[in-house]
C-alpha cells in the first residue's frame, strides 16, 4: 500500500487543495485503479479479503471525493478528503498495523511536480 496507494492519496490531496479538478480527477482514477491492482495481487491478507476491505471501507469515501471534486467544491472536497484517509486508518489499527498512520497531505511531498491548474 505504501508503494502504490500513498502517492497516489498525497497527489490527490494536493490537486484538491489547489482547486485544479482536472488533474483531481486524474488522480482519483489513478487511485481507485491503484486499489483495483492491489486486490488483484493480494486478494488476501492474513483472514482479511482485501477486495472486501476496499468495497467496504474505501469505496464509498472516494465517490463522495468524486462528487466534490465534480462540484468543484474546495470545502466539499476537504471533509471528504478526510474520510478515505480515516478509513485508511481504521484499518490499519484492525489488523495490527497501527504504526502506520495516514494524514492529510500538508504540503509538497514531489517537489518536481506542480500542483496548481495551469494558467488559461
């Protein structure tokens, strides 16, 4: 998850808090491809159905992200910008993986990479 996911989670924050919706959209496509590689990989974990856990956990806070970022609602796209990110955690801490713990994106984590939308 780390490899695969986490970038994708910080890149969206990024465009999101930046209003740039295209490259939001972008990126949320790349995430929810990302979460469709990783149950295709490792369907399994311990006793833990990876594409269950994705269907019940994530699934749903990254449609609410979708919507807001089709809105293109800053505020909208902020609280549910938290509720991925929540549910990240909670599963962590469920499977004995609390020493990862996921926040919001704070600032640039690719320094090579702009993140507003480009100047029309």
């Amino acid at each position: 998850m780390t490899a695969l996911v986490q970038p994708r989670h910080i890149k969206l924050g990024l465009a999101g808090s930046e209003q740039n919706w295209p490259y939001a959209t972008y990126e949320l496509d790349q995430l929810l491809e990302t979460f469709a590689d990783v149950a295709e990989i490792l369907p399994k974990y311990r006793d833990l159905s990876i594409p269950d856990m994705i269907k019940s956990t994530v699934n749903e806070p990254l449609a609410a992200l979708d919507r807001a970022i089709q809105a293109k609602d800053g505020n909208q796209f902020n609280a549910a910008y938290g509720r991925p990110t929540a549910s990240c955690n909670a599963c962590h801490q469920s499977y004995d993986r609390t020493v990862i713990v996921i926040t919001p994106t704070t600032g640039a984590a690719f320094p090579d990479q702009d993140f507003p939308p480009p100047a029309k």
